[in-house]
C-alpha cells in the first residue's frame, strides 16, 4: 500500500496495547506511555488536517474512557481522530485520508529546517 501512497511510509504503531506485569507496566509509565493513545499515527497534513490517528477495534470491543478522551483532545488540537473496526475499515480510512487535498501548514518564525 505505501507504493501506491508513498506518505504512508511516515505511518507508524504505538506500541500501548497488550498485557503487562506490574514492574514492566511501571517503568513503561516512567518512560512517558500514556493509557488511550490510539493505535496508529500519521503524521501528514491533509484536508484541513494537521494529521491522522486511529483507534483500532475488533468486534463488538468499544473506546475506553481514556481513549475516548485523547480522541477528542487530538480533535480540538487539529487531527481527524477516528476509531476504526477491522482492518478494512483503517485501510479505507488511510486510502481516503492519504488521497485527501495536502494542507499547507504554515510555519512560524524561528522554525525553518526543523529547528525549534
């Protein structure tokens, strides 16, 4: 798919999910991994947007409280945050989002070449 939609080479996991003991799950915590951030991160400006996360669910699974919150944070910040179920459905989302007008951001002053 990232040969037809090269920008989905900037597309990436994090890795929140699964199961852990306590000890690791602690030090995870330590290292800044926040509960509810959505699964899948696209981070390319288009139709209006600043960028593209995904929430994946699988059958009758729902948004946890948390997850539904950074959805709505990450709205009021500027992305299209979506929650999909299956696979499919964050394909088409992708495709659909990929092949959206670009959005130029504008940037600040001081910010040329990636330099804060």
């Amino acid at each position: 798919m990232s040969n037809a939609y090269p920008d989905l080479e900037l597309l990436y996991h994090v890795p929140n999910g699964g199961s852990r003991n306590k000890a690791e799950a602690s030090k995870l915590k330590r290292m800044g991994v926040r509960a509810g951030v959505p699964d899948l991160v696209l981070p390319v400006p288009r139709a209006g947007y600043a960028g593209l996360y995904i929430e994946l669910k699988v059958g009758e699974n729902r948004p946890s409280n948390n997850q539904k919150d950074w959805l709505e944070k990450l709205t009021i910040q500027g992305y299209q945050a979506l929650v999909c179920y299956g696979g499919n459905e964050a394909i088409r989302a992708l495709e659909q989002y990929v092949t959206a007008p670009k959005t130029v951001l504008e940037m600040r002053e001081g910010r040329e070449g990636g330099n804060l």
